[in-house]
C-alpha cells in the first residue's frame, strides 16, 4: 500500500484520519452531553499521536504522519488558530465589564487569581522531581506558566457550552462572560511576562511602540472601511501583528491576540463572526488538535502523566471554585449562583491548550507536562456540563418556587 504514494496522498490520508476519527466517535458514542464535538477532536489528537497509535501501529504511524506530511499540517494548524485567537479577541467585551466594574473586577480576580495561586503550588512540586520543566525555563516561569494554566478559562467554549446550556443570554450567562472576559486579557497579559527575552528587549520595546502607533492609523481605517473590506483587512492586520510578535521574542500567538483586541466587535456582524467562527472551528481546527495530539509524550510513563493531570486538575478545579465562592459570599450572590458560575469558569479546552502549546514552544515545559496539562484540559471541560446542568435545573426550580 505504501508503494508508490506521494506525499499529497499521504497528506489526504492524514486529513481522513483527521476529520472521520472524532466525527465517528461523537456520532457513533452520542457524547455530545459530556464530551462536545471540539472537545472529542482533541481527544482524537491524543489518541492517533505518538502515545497512542504510534506505540501501538509505530511503522503505520510513522508512514502517515512523516515530517513532510507534519509541516504541511503544521503550516494549517498555525493560521487556524491565529484566526481563532483574533476572533476570541474581538469578541471580548471590556466595555460591559467597565460598566459593572465592581462586581466584575472582584469576581474576575477571585476566579483568576485563587486557582493561579494552586497551580503554581502544584508546579512547585512538579519541581522536585526531573522531566517537567522545559530546557529554556527559568524556575518562576515554569512555575508562573502552569499556574496560571491551572487558572486559565476558555471562553469560546465557554460561549458554546453555556449555549447548550441555554443560559449565554440570560442574565448569569452575561455576568460569567463579563468575568471570563477579563480574565482573558490578564491570561495574555502574564503570557507575555512569562515570554520577556531580556536579550530582545530593544525588539519588544520596539513593537510596542510600533504597535501602538500601527493600531491608531488601523483604527482610523477600518472605520472608514466598509464591512465587506474590514473582513479582508482585518486577516492582513492578523498575519502583520503576529509576525512582529514572533519577531520580538514574544510568539505569533500573543500577536494574534493583540490584532483582534484592538478591533471593536460592532465594526462586524455578528451572524457573520459566528459565522466564520464556525467554520474555522468545522474546516480547519481539527487539524491544529491533531498536531497538538502530535507533541503529546509519555516518556516518564504513562501512570506518572496520569498523576500529574489528576493533580493539575484537583488545584484547577478547586482553586476556581474557592475563588468564585469568596466572590460570592462578598457580593452577597443568591443559593447555588457560586457553584455553578465557578464550574462554567474552570472550562479549559481551547485558550489552555493554545497557552500549553506557546509554552512548549518556547521550551519552558517538557511535552511531558504539556501532555498532563492536555488531559487536565479535557477532564475539565468533560466535567463542566454534567455537573453544571443539574445544579441549574436546581436554581430554577427554587426561583420558581420563591415567585
């Protein structure tokens, strides 16, 4: 079968592989309450990399995804997500949480904060032990870039799951976006700490300046655009920011961010970005989940990795939850609102999996802790509806008992 075949052909076959695998599992399984399609394609990324198929089908594996056929698929994943993160960043919605600044700002860094402080803990202790932290770390990033991991909430998921939920347009649903949202830009924010090279810094100095600059005269453009350019602009404005971020010393990913921070959400419309965001997660997300399933190890054993998910799991969730439950004792919130808001805020999924891949990237972790921070990303976000769904059948049935 091998005999013959062009790297288009193997390519193809990969891309089978890609989109069949997880769509059979979601259809075939019925996993959609526990287990969203987003979340079982990444799933499929660990199970068809090298832990998984690659130790079980070693020549299949190797034949597939050989490295010609990996920077293909590499150059995909890369564009993908910078898409992605722009339109995470356009959504973001600071406007709203300004002008519920108190509530937000304790929630948000309550929520942000108390599980940051258990995840450093717990990479505290992933310290005393070898094969955890990355060749290029300094301690306190490796310590900060897990922490914060553990504190991470992903908000495009989050949007998905509280739509399944039927709760996004309630008035919880907007109160837990106003949070998540800020929590999203102290995420980028301490990334971009965590990736300060010392050695570049007359380049970082310079793209923030140039940054800021570029940003005013975009600005200025794209409101003298009309829609229908803005969305082509817009993907230029993506690819210029994200390679003076790589440039830098900072990464592509943190650019990308920035480009769609910078851009009001009202210069679009909104059916169209659901749009676009559904398709880019449908057409070519999968891809990227398949080469984050590619850097998956475990070379410390497989028991080990399991131990340590487990463990960034454990400091996650309750991290997460103490804080949310603080913020609402202080806010005086009603029975049952903590619980529920602090379980729809430890989602990981996504943003966590994007942050873990920078932070591979840049050698501050091993791929053996990239691997139990990817599981600890799927077992939380496994968790979030089951636990979530039952409690807010709960809360309502009490409001409609206290009307």
């Amino acid at each position: 079968m091998h005999v013959g075949m062009s790297t288009t052909e193997i390519f193809l076959i990969a891309m089978l592989l890609i989109f069949s695998v997880p769509y059979l599992i979601w259809r075939l399984f019925k996993t959609d309450y526990y287990a969203p399609l987003v979340v079982v394609q990444i799933i499929a990324g660990i199970l068809l990399g090298p832990g998984v198929m690659g130790a079980i089908y070693p020549d299949y594996f190797a034949f597939v995804f050989n490295p010609t056929v990996i920077h293909s698929l590499n150059g995909i994943a890369w564009w993908s997500v910078m898409i992605f993160v722009m339109i995470a960043g356009i959504e973001l919605d600071l406007k709203k949480a300004w002008e519920h600044r108190r509530e937000s700002f304790i929630t948000a860094s309550l929520a942000l904060g108390t599980p940051l402080l258990t995840g450093c803990i717990a990479a505290a202790g992933l310290l005393l032990y070898s094969g955890w932290i990355g060749p290029k770390a300094y301690t306190w990033q490796f310590v900060l870039g897990v922490g914060m991991a553990c504190a991470v909430t992903a908000l495009p998921i989050l949007i998905l799951l509280m739509e399944k939920l039927e709760v996004l347009r309630q008035p919880i649903g907007q109160r837990i976006l106003r949070y998540a949202s800020l929590d999203d830009v102290a995420i980028w924010g301490v990334l971009a700490i965590i990736l300060l090279d010392w050695t570049r810094v007359g380049r970082q100095a310079a793209f923030l300046i140039g940054f800021s600059v570029a940003t005013f005269l975009f600005r200025k453009l794209m409101v003298w655009l009309e829609e229908k350019d803005r969305w082509y602009v817009s993907l230029i404005w993506l690819a210029v920011c994200s390679l003076a971020a790589d440039w830098a010393g900072l990464h592509f990913m943190v650019g990308a961010f920035l480009a769609g921070a910078v851009m009001d959400a009202h210069w679009f419309n909104q059916e169209k970005m659901d749009f676009l965001r559904h398709n880019v997660l449908l057409a070519i997300m999968p891809v990227y989940f398949l080469s984050t399933g590619l850097k998956t190890n475990w070379a410390v054993g497989g028991t080990v990795v399991f131990a340590a998910a487990a463990v960034l799991l454990v400091a996650s969730v309750v991290g997460k939850l103490a804080g949310v439950h603080v913020a609402g004792k202080i806010l005086k919130w009603e029975k049952g609102e903590a619980s529920i808001i602090g379980w729809l805020l430890q989602t990981k999924a996504l943003i966590m999996i994007i942050f873990v891949n920078i932070l591979l990237d840049k050698q501050i972790i091993t791929s053996e802790t990239f691997t139990a921070l990817l599981l600890m990303a799927i077992a939380s976000t496994m968790l979030t509806v089951p636990i979530v769904y039952p409690k807010l059948q709960r809360l309502k049935s009490l409001i409609f008992k206290t009307k």
